[in-house]
C-alpha cells in the first residue's frame, strides 16, 4: 500500500466514532443485566435454585457494560455517518447475544459455549431453534430469560437505542435505516424516537394482553409469560417438547390470532387500534391476508384428500400457517397424513415471511410484491416495448434504486441459503433437511414442520459444532436482513466514508 493509502486509512479510523459505537453497546449490555430481574424474581419464588447463577451473571454483565459506557465510551459525539450506523447494528447485534450466553453457562443448563452461543442467538433474532430438546426440563427463570431474549430482540436491538436515547438526532434516523435496511418502513410521527416510542407501546400493549388471555384460559403463568413474548416477537421458543398441545383449544387459536397480527407492519396495528381505519389501506396488508386464507384452503384440501378429517385439517392448517407465514415456528399435532403439497407451500411461504415493518423474518412480502409486479412490467414490455411502466405499491412509485435493492437482496439470500446448506451436507445432513435448515433459520423461523421427513421434532443438538455455528452465522444474517453484515466487509463501501 502507499503513503498515501496508509495516510487516508489511518484518517478514516481517527475519524471512526468508536466512543459513540461502544457507549451504544455499554447501554444495551445494562438493560439485558437489568431484565435479569424477572428471571431472578421467578427463580427466587419457584426455588429453583438458579438464584446464584443468575446474579453472579447480571453483574459481569453489568460491569461490562458500565465499561463500555462510562469508560471506553466517554468524549463521545452523537454525530454518527452513514457506514458507522452498519457497524453500531452489526457489533450491537453480535455483543449482546455473546454476553446473553453467561446465564445459560452459569446456571449448567448448558454446559457448550458452542450451545450457549446458538440459543442466545437464536433468541435475540426471534429465531426460535433449540439445542434443548426437552424445555420443560428447564429451571422456570430460564425458560422465563429465553424468553425475555427474543422479547427483545423483536422489535429491534437498535429500536430500543433510538427509543432510549434520543440525543442521536441524525443518527438515530441513519441507526433506524440500518435496522431496517433492505425495507422500507414507515414512520408514526414527524419525531423518529416518538415514532420508535409508539412501535414499542403497541408491541408491549400484544405481549401484555396475550399474556393475560392465556392466563384466564387456564395457562400457567411462567408458560403464559414465556410463551406471550415468544409469540409477539415471532421467536417460537417454546415451553414443552410437546409443543402447544399442552395448551387449551381456545388458548391455541388465541396465539393463533397473534401469530398473525405480529406477522403485520407494526405501524399498520398501530393505526388498526387508535382507530386510523383510513390508514389500513395498504396494499402489502391485503396481500398478507388474502395470501394466508388462500393458503389455508389449500391445505386443508390437500389434507382432507389425504384421507384426513376436514376439522382437523383445518384447525391444523389455520394454526400452521399462522405460524409459518409470521415466522414463530409453534406447532401442534400434525394430522395423521400428510400432504406432500403442504410440504412445498410451507417452504415457500417459509422463504417470503412476514410483513416489512414487522417482528417477523423471511425476504417479506413486500418484496415479493415488488418483484412480481416488475416482472409483470417487463413481460408486458416484450410484447408493447414503448410502453412506459412503473412498479406501484399504495398509489406511490417504487424507484429504481430501491428495486435493483430488492432483487439484490433475494439474490443475496438464495445465495446464503445455499452456502448454509452446502456446509451443512459436508458435516453430515442430508439435502432436503440441509437446505429447510439454512431455509427456516435465515428466515428466523426455526423449529417448524418443514417437509414430512423432518417434522416437527428437528433436535438440533445433535448437530455437531460446525452445523451450529452455520446456523448461527444465518440466523444474525437473516435479522440483520444481509445488508448491514455485508456492507462492513465491503471495501467499497468504506471508500465511500
């Protein structure tokens, strides 16, 4: 390298706002010391004996974080650039899941980093596998702290930033950006941490009522608590090996009703209850719902012409596709033939996901949207070639940066998928499992019912370490939505810094 590239590289890393990125994650790494108070809290009343664990976690955690933000972070500046906004995501989204395996070390319940690293990232990015295959055998403040992980990373890591701290002005909006980047996600109010505020009062509002109505229906508490944040965040980490079964039938439609409202653009619930019906209108919504009762009848005659009974084909096909299409991942009792049919449509329905905007994962169906109509666009160019056509969603044009930006990203994400899976056949899976693995956990879905070979009793702790770390490597590319990951490699993106 030259003088000259030397001198320019040492002038981006002075001007790189380390402080700021370190104070943000020092702040983070507080909050998750204090919400070990509730698993605390639990282990203490249930005595289960984890009480120890549990604060001799809380405090490395809490001294690590008083580090980073009081020491390593102080002199910072709010002023935070386009590509420094990737970098606070990528190393927020990577420290707090780290520092989220001390309670799973210390209490025993795992006794494998490698173990304790997949299921605090796959609860922070709301994705829902686990390397434990029996949960009911968990101590109550764990299954309560698994729990409260994917809570939440739901929403947003970098939302709870904005929400927190308000002194971000312009990089709050650039943090925003990164979080949802890929997406285009609408704003509640003028004022960015207003808007943030309001995203987290309807989510908490969903967590709060859902917990309630398990309760009254007959749910044991730390189950309705557990299983209230798992369902409004779309984790799907679950209570029992036995799934939702051990749950009352009205209990199992009522998380069905949530699957699919978390499976929406939060600021679309947002209108839906202040009453905004104007604002309803909105075409990825209508996409959203019609696409899951058209999927619902097409299931439930593949499966009532398998032989099944059409009630149970349809209380399993309107439960399975809440779950698949909002990326929980629950299941239930499968009926007793299956269809092959059901299979295909699951995996697709796997890889668009939820709404843009949502807690949800997978490309989302905004997305998809798009590219069906540009494709649609093209075709009828072929045949009328000076016509001029524009890709429109709710009345406004799409641009052509943005487009390029979609069909990127699905390139990108077919891509993943594949690498995933073909790192997994080398360490042993066979191909149609390998590829709904790296399919279910990119889209931070996790343990569903993805093809009848596999069902719904995927134990993923008898992968070895490899596969693990593969999956992992998914599931943060996939709550990351692929870009922010992949711009902090990109030497081009740096130049233009």
């Amino acid at each position: 390298m030259s003088t000259k590239g030397i001198a320019n590289s040492h002038l981006h890393l002075r001007k790189f706002n380390f402080r700021l990125i370190v104070h943000l994650t020092g702040i983070l790494l507080t909050y998750l010391a204090a919400s070990l108070a509730v698993p605390l809290a639990i282990s203490v009343y249930y005595r289960d004996g984890m009480q120890f664990a549990l604060v001799m976690s809380a405090l490395l955690i809490l001294m690590a974080g008083l580090f980073f933000r009081n020491i390593l972070g102080r002199k910072r500046n709010y002023d935070l650039k386009e590509n420094e906004s990737y970098w606070v995501t990528v190393i927020i989204w990577f420290v707090i899941p780290c520092g989220g395996t001390l309670p799973y070390l210390f209490t025993g319940v795992l006794d494998s980093f490698t173990d304790a690293v997949f299921e605090s990232f796959s609860g922070f990015t709301t994705t829902g596998s686990s390397v434990v295959a029996q949960p009911e055998t968990l101590p109550p403040s764990i299954l309560a702290y698994r729990a409260i992980t994917q809570w939440a990373g739901g929403l947003g890591l970098m939302l709870l930033v904005v929400a927190l701290l308000r002194k971000l002005t312009q990089g709050a909006f650039r943090i925003y950006e990164a979080e949802f980047s890929g997406t285009q996600q609408r704003k509640l109010h003028p004022r960015l941490a207003k808007s943030v505020t309001r995203m987290w009062t309807i989510y908490t509002a969903l967590t709060v009522a859902l917990a309630l109505l398990l309760t009254v229906q007959g749910t044991p508490l730390v189950d309705a608590l557990c299983l209230a944040c798992s369902t409004v965040s779309t984790g799907g980490f679950l209570t029992s090996s036995a799934g939702l079964s051990i749950l009352s039938n009205g209990a199992i439609a009522t998380v069905a009703v949530f699957m699919i409202l978390s499976g929406i653009n939060v600021a679309i619930l947002y209108h839906f209850f202040t009453l905004k019906w104007r604002r309803l209108r909105d075409e990825e919504l209508f996409t959203y719902l019609m696409l899951y009762l058209v999927s619902v009848a097409v299931c439930t005659g593949a499966f009532v012409h398998e032989g099944n009974s059409f009630v149970s084909s349809l209380q399993f096909s309107i439960f399975h596709l809440a779950s698949t299409m909002s990326t929980c991942g629950y299941y239930i009792p499968r009926p007793a033939h299956w269809s092959f049919l059901v299979s295909v449509l699951t995996f697709i329905l796997i890889a668009i996901g939820a709404s843009a905007g949502s807690t949800g994962g997978g490309i989302k169906l905004r997305r998809i949207i798009i590219m069906v109509k540009y494709i649609a666009n093209y075709l009828t160019r072929m045949i009328h070639p000076n016509a001029v056509f524009h890709v429109i969603i709710n009345r406004e044009v799409v641009e052509t940066e943005y487009i390029n930006k979609v069909f990127a990203f699905v390139f990108l994400y077919i891509v993943f998928i594949a690498g995933g899976a073909f790192v997994l056949t080398l360490c042993g899976s066979n191909i149609p499992a390998a590829v709904c693995m790296a399919a279910a956990n990119i889209s931070n879905l996790g343990p569903s019912p993805l093809i009848n070979s596999l069902g719904a009793s995927l134990d993923y702790s008898l992968l070895p370490a490899l596969s693990k770390w593969t999956l992992t490597v998914l599931m943060l590319a996939g709550r990351l939505e692929l870009f922010a990951l992949i711009a902090i490699f990109s030497p081009a993106y740096w130049r233009r810094g």
